[in-house]
C-alpha cells in the first residue's frame, strides 16, 4: 500500500489507498483538512482515493497538511512516492517491458531457424 504525493505552491494532491476501500474515511479527511486555517478547499474522490487540496501557501504549508494526515493516521511517509518517483518508476517498468518484448520476439524468430540463425539474431 503506497501514498504518492504531488506537490506545487498552493495545490497538493495525495493519493491515499485507504480511501478507495473505505468511503468513511473519506468524509472523516476532508473533515479533518477543512478545520486547517488556510485551506481553500479539499476534493475527495474516492474511485481514484485521491484528495486534492488547494491552500493559501502563505497561511499553511504542504508540510504542515501532510503532518495533520500523518498525525491522524491517514498519511505513511515512509510508503509515499513524489511525482517524479512514479514517473521515473512508470518508464523504468515500460522499458522492461519492450525489453521483453523484443527480446522475445527476436528468440522467437531465432528459434524457428537453425543455430546459426540464432548466432544471427544476436549478432
């Protein structure tokens, strides 16, 4: 179970996997972040489990939001991934996967020939 977090000046968005199970604890978040001086307003979706919380950077800070879900229980640091670890993470997974791809394929076409065939492919 993993948290991600994408974070700019006045917007913050964090996915939290316990929102999609449980729709309670949605209503209980958004609860919790509308007491916070300085939030504009939250945005609970509980299809995606994303909360989407727009603030006045200059009342509160990302790191402050993120303390009051952590604090309450609703926020694992330790689990959470930023914008550019899930988009480095996403390439890395489709690189493997056209590796994959063409290696298959290219032991495939080797594998239909004779070994010298093969020899080819690879060289």
């Amino acid at each position: 179970m993993s948290y991600y977090i994408h974070d700019i000046p006045g917007r913050l968005r964090v996915k939290n996997p316990l929102i999609k199970s449980y729709s309670k604890i949605a209503g209980d978040i958004q609860r919790l972040l509308n007491q916070i001086d300085g939030i504009n307003s939250t945005t609970v979706n509980t299809v995606t489990g994303s909360i989407i919380i727009n603030y006045d950077s200059k009342a509160v800070s990302s790191k402050k939001i993120l303390d009051t879900l952590r604090h309450a229980g609703y926020f694992d640091l330790s689990k959470a991934i930023t914008n550019d670890q899930y988009i480095h993470a996403a390439v890395s997974n489709a690189g493997k996967l056209v590796w994959k791809t063409l290696f298959g394929a290219l032991a495939g076409e080797a594998l239909e020939g004779s070994a010298l065939s093969f020899l080819a492919v690879l060289i």
